[in-house]
C-alpha cells in the first residue's frame, strides 16, 4: 500500500511539474489521441490509455 501512494505520488509530482513547465494536462495525457482512439474503438478507456502512458495514479 505504501508503495502504491508513492507511485501515485510521483506521477502527480511529474504531472504539476509539466504544468508548470507550460504542458496542460491535456497535453501530457495525449488526450486527443485518446480521443482518437476511443472513436475506433469504443472498448478503449481513458484508464487504459493512462496506462499506456505510465499516468494512472489509481493504480
């Protein structure tokens, strides 16, 4: 359980500072190819392309 916060720690802490380096959430999720994606495909969800991208803190 531990280790699991500090995952969802980092990646948090990765993600504020792409904020504040300029890049929008939006941006570090590569939610318009989600967008994409989903559009073929409609089994694809949104926690399964953070996965693919190493950003799903839940986990």
């Amino acid at each position: 359980m531990l280790a699991t916060a500090h995952r969802i720690r980092e990646v948090e802490r990765a993600q504020a500072d792409g904020i504040r380096a300029g890049r929008t959430l939006r941006e570090q999720t590569d939610f318009d190819g989600y967008l994409a994606r989903r559009a073929t495909d409609s089994s694809h969800t949104f926690r399964r392309h953070l996965r693919g991208l190493g950003g799903a803190v839940e986990e």
